[in-house]
C-alpha cells in the first residue's frame, strides 16, 4: 500500500500526518503496509522493528517503520520450483524437456 493510499487515521489523530506521529498503532501500521499484526510482531523479534507501550498501549515507533520501508529489499523471481517444473514438463511432453535439454 503506497502513501497515497494510506489508511485514514483515526479522528483521533486531530489531523496530523500518520508520518508526523511518534507512534502508530500496531492496527494502523499493519493496515498500512497491506500486513498481518503477526508479521509486524516478528519484524519487531527480528530486530527491523521498534515498538514502543503508552499508558498500556503496544504502538509502533514511525520512525522506525519509515527506516523498515525504506529499506524494503527489491523483488525477484525465485528459481524456487524450477526443477520440479522442469520434471512436470519432461512427463507430459518429452520431446519438448529433451529439446529443452540440449539447448
């Protein structure tokens, strides 16, 4: 989820930026980036995290979730899989695997 299509705060934010705000709730920041509340929980034992408890409250520190969205690492294609394709297509078209093969 882009910036542009962040969630709304709450009302009560009294209008100030979600970038501008110390903390956000885990909620908020989950809804944010498109993630499970789980996966912010294991960002945060991971190290890549930083979390932050007011009167009770378990809340994200934004800056530390603008440094995890910033350094976001590229997707790639995984070659995960290639081989069990490369059997899949040998069985159902073999000479298409064997020309594949020599190639």
């Amino acid at each position: 989820m882009t910036a542009v299509n962040a969630p709304v705060a709450s009302s009560r934010s009294f209008g100030t930026p979600w970038r501008d705000r110390p903390f956000l709730s885990i909620a908020f920041a989950a809804d944010l980036l498109g993630v499970s509340r789980a996966f912010l929980y294991r960002m945060e034992k991971e190290g890549r995290l930083r979390f932050g408890r007011l009167a009770g409250k378990t809340l994200v520190k934004t800056d530390s979730l603008l440094h995890l969205i910033d350094n976001v690492e590229d997707w790639r294609p995984s070659e995960r899989g290639a081989a069990g394709r490369a059997a899949r297509t040998a069985l159902v078209r073999p000479e298409r695997a064997a020309s594949e093969h020599l190639s």
